[in-house]
C-alpha cells in the first residue's frame, strides 16, 4: 500500500499559495471503465506485479481492458502504471490492445514533499500488440519485453492460498494491497499535494473496473471501499486512514475486510475471507516522509488466526510464490 501524502503539510501549501499540481483544468477526475466480468491474468516479473484484465459486456463480448504493472520491491508497494481502453481482439494467437488512457504513480520517494506530482492520467492513442498463446490457466505473451512472461489465471492460482502459516498472512497482504494499488494508480493526484483537492464536501468516488467504489477523502485522508473489484477474484471493504503532521510523519489505522474468490476447473472454492488492519495499536503503520516505513500490518483471517506483515523490505514470501505462478 504505497502512501505518500502528508496532508497537513498539504494545507499549510495551499495557504501560502504554493501547491499543485492539480488535475488539468476541466479534467474529469474518474473516467474509468466498467466491465460485466474481467479475465484476470498475473505475473511477476523481477519484483513486479503485471496484471492483465481482458473485459467483457453482459453478451460476453470484449469491452475494454486494463494493462498494468507495480513496484513492489517494497512490501508497502513503490509505484505503478496502467494502460486502458475501450477495446480489445483477439484472433489466430494474436492479441490487440487499443489504449486510450495511461495511468501513472510515480516512485517519488526521494523527491520533496510538495514537488511530487502524484498519480497522474494521460490521454494516449496506441495499440498495443502481442502473440499470446493459451491454455486453461495460462497465457504465454510475446511480442513486446515490457510484457513477455507466462501469466497464471488469477481466480485458478487463488486456489494455492492457505490461512495457516506466517506465509499465508503475507500472501494475503499481497494480494489486498494489490487491489488498493489498482486504485491508487487511478486517484489523481495520489501521492502527492494533489491530495488536496478531494478535502472540500463528500470527497470523490472512483467505480472500481469490476464492482463496487473507493472514495477518497483529505485532511485527514480516508480511502474508503465498498466491495470494490478491479479485477477477478479479490473485493475489499472498509477504510484506510491516514493522519501525518507538518512533517509528514504519522501514523495509519482502521481496517479493510477482503474477500479472495478462488476457483478449481472454473468451478468456484469456498471464498477466503479475512481482514487488513493498518492500526494495530502500539504497532500501527508508521509514517514518515509521507512513506510507510515501520510498524506492522495485521491480518486477521476468518479462521481466528493473525499474523503481522512489515511494510519494508522485499516482500517474503514473493506474491509468485504465493499463488505458484509459472
């Protein structure tokens, strides 16, 4: 869960005349698509997550996708991009991608606080083209590095999740900080001074691609889910706060409910339920700089059974050999 945003800070800028960037002028601030259903594939590259989402209509017919990768050399998450767009095909081993927008949250982390542009959206005309080559539950994709690899069906690899083990509390963090990264990367101005302008009334929703919103709410900052979807097999509820000083340091709490889908030969598995606590008492999320960087998430599965996750360092075990990707 990548937060970067000290919002106090944030205020004292507006006041002395000296903050942005803003969204453009005229710029709606949710333009994201819907699907009926998304074909979810992921992969992971390096220390990225590529996510894969090939929509369809009501009819089962293709009606947009997103294409997107994430940072996650650190536990909390580092940055990401996604492509979207109104179409997509798919004919003889080939997969085209028609993007219209690009989504963008930069790693900023060694940047001042107010120069930080946050997550930000562009306009784009492209196309993106890949061979692809499928089996029950996986993709192989060629045809361009940035995207090469073998991904898993996501629902099919939820089914290698357990609720037991110290691994398990983590793959379980790993999983739900994808989905708050999905939205992240969509939120303009996330991460940075941005922030503020989603301070004034009720804050702004933001449709999650599959089912559901996140609104977002500043000074202090609430991210709050209602059975928010980006993608197939993981929906949370619930609300991540954020409280940081002038300096940019503070501390997180609430909690977030999550729900992993997995499936078997496209058959659905008893659904995963569990919860992300950020507070945790004595041992809440730290942050300073406008960056988690000590204290500890909680998991809390249906089960009973908890376990913490450190927000720094590389993620143990890897969201790879979590779900056995290939």
């Amino acid at each position: 869960m990548v937060r970067r945003a000290p919002l106090a800070l944030l205020l004292a800028a507006a006041l002395c005349g000296c903050i942005g960037p803003y969204a453009e002028v005229g710029q709606k601030l949710d333009v994201a698509m819907t699907f009926a259903s998304g074909e979810t594939w992921i992969a992971y590259r390096g220390t990225n997550i590529h996510l894969l989402v090939l929509g369809h209509d009501r009819d089962g017919k293709p009606s947009g996708f997103t294409l997107s990768t994430f940072d996650v050399s650190e536990t909390a998450g580092v940055s990401g991009d996604t492509l979207e767009g109104t179409s997509w095909s798919e004919q003889g081993g080939t997969l085209r991608l028609t993007a219209r927008l690009e989504y963008s949250m930069p790693d900023e982390r060694a940047k001042d606080l107010l120069k930080r542009e946050g997550s930000q959206r562009h306009d784009v005309d492209r196309t993106v083209v890949l061979s692809v080559d499928r089996a029950p539950t996986t993709l192989a994709i060629a045809g361009d590095p940035a995207w090469d690899g073998t991904y898993a069906l996501l629902p099919a690899a939820l089914a290698n999740l357990g609720t037991s083990t110290e691994a398990d509390d983590a793959c379980a963090f790993h999983l739900a900080n994808l989905a708050v990264m999905t939205s992240q990367v969509r939120i303009i101005g996330f991460g940075g001074p941005g922030m503020l302008q989603y301070h004034s009334g009720d804050g702004q929703d933001f449709v999650g691609t599959l089912s559901g919103d996140v609104r977002v709410k500043s000074l202090p900052t609430d991210i709050t889910f209602t059975t928010f979807a980006d993608f197939a097999g993981v929906e949370l509820d619930g609300t991540q706060h954020t409280d940081v000083g002038f300096s940019g340091e503070g501390f997180m709490s609430d909690t977030i409910a999550f729900t992993f889908r997995p499936e078997l030969g496209g058959a659905a598995l008893p659904a995963i339920h569990g919860t992300l606590d950020y507070g945790n008492g004595s041992d809440a999320i730290h942050i300073q700089n406008g960056t988690a960087n000590g204290g500890h998430y909680l998991i809390t599965f249906e089960s009973g059974a908890t376990g913490k996750v450190s927000p720094v360092g590389l993620p143990t075990p890897t969201i790879s050999q979590c779900l056995h990707l290939p």
